[in-house]
C-alpha cells in the first residue's frame, strides 16, 4: 500500500511518498525537492514555481503568491489590496 503526502505551506510546496515502509520526497522537474507555491499567468500560457518566482518582478499584476495568507480574513477592503499592501 502506498501513501502520498502534501505540504502546501505559505511560500512552498512539496509532496512525499511512502511505500514498501520507505518514504521520499519527490523532486520537481528541476531536481529540486521543494517548489515555491507561485502562479504565473501571461497572454499564453501558466506558469508555476521558480520560474513564476523569477518572473514576478516583471509580470506582477498576473502573480498570485501568499494565498494561504489571505484565507479566512476579512474581505472588507479585498484580497488583493490586503496582498499587494502586504508584499515585501
């Protein structure tokens, strides 16, 4: 039997795996074992993880980051006036 655990964190994700009483981690398609938790959109397609983090500065407006942040509170003044006021 075979387990699949994931971890949506705040600015990363990771997902592991536990069969034959072994667990790992599996690694994006860049090798690495942790993917930050960024969406990208352009006119054509999505963009995810590092290269949606390296984009950022220059598709801002289309990025959606820190979205486990913005659960649960209050909408009076909108999530995206609370996210963009709260980016570093």
């Amino acid at each position: 039997m075979a387990a699949i655990g994931v971890h949506l964190g705040c600015t990363s994700a990771c997902v592991a795996v536990y069969k034959d009483g072994r667990a790992g981690v599996v690694a994006n398609d860049a090798g690495d074992r942790v993917t930050p938790a960024i969406v990208a959109y352009s006119a054509n397609e999505e963009i995810v993880g590092l290269a949606a983090k390296q984009n950022r500065i220059r598709n801002i407006s289309n990025t959606v980051m820190k979205v486990k942040q913005i659960l649960g509170r209050s909408q009076k003044c909108g999530p995206w006036t609370w996210l963009l006021s709260n980016y570093p």
